[in-house]
C-alpha cells in the first residue's frame, strides 16, 4: 500500500473556509481520478509551525496509480488550491509505502 501524503500549513484565518473547500473541491476531485482507493484527512495537534497544519493522504495499492496521478493530475489539481487561498498557506507532499500495520 502507498500513501501520497499532502501537508498544508494554514493561517487560523482561512481555517473553516479552507476545510469547505478542500473537502468539496480538493478530495473529491483526487478521488474522481480514480487512482486512489480511499483517502483520510488529519490534522498536526502539536506543529512547531504558525498557523494549523493538515495532512491529507490518499492510499493506493499500486505506486504505478500514485505515479500516474502525480504526471498527469496533480500540477493542476494542486495549484488550485494555491490560487484559491494565495499567500495564506503552504503545501508539500512526500510519497510513504506501508510496511506493516495492524
């Protein structure tokens, strides 16, 4: 199993209108590309950084699935939410395999 793991560090500002908008816009249309079976939003409780930090990470069976969505969706899909919310958060994702879990 792969996670494609998205990290967004907010501005208390924009916290409710940023949880609207990234649930109705953002999730819903990685999911729509169907290379991701399911997905989970967390939130950072103990951030070292200003602001509130999320995470949101899809799973896949298949690095070839994360692979393709990230060639083909992800520079566009990624960079709407830097338009709707510019200058007031910051995005960065990393790519983690599952290696044991219970």
């Amino acid at each position: 199993m792969f996670i494609y793991n998205i990290t967004i560090l907010i501005e208390e500002s924009i916290e409710q209108e940023w949880l609207s908008w990234v649930k109705i816009n953002f999730i819903q249309t990685v999911m729509e590309t169907g290379f991701f079976q399911s997905y989970q939003m967390l939130q950072v409780t103990d951030s070292p950084n200003e602001g509130l930090t999320y995470c949101v990470q899809f799973r896949t069976n298949e690095i070839s699935s994360l692979q393709s969505y990230q060639s083909l969706y992800a520079p566009q899909i990624e960079s709407e939410q830097q338009l709707a919310f510019a200058n007031q958060l910051v995005t960065f994702s990393s790519t983690m395999k599952i290696i044991d879990e219970q």
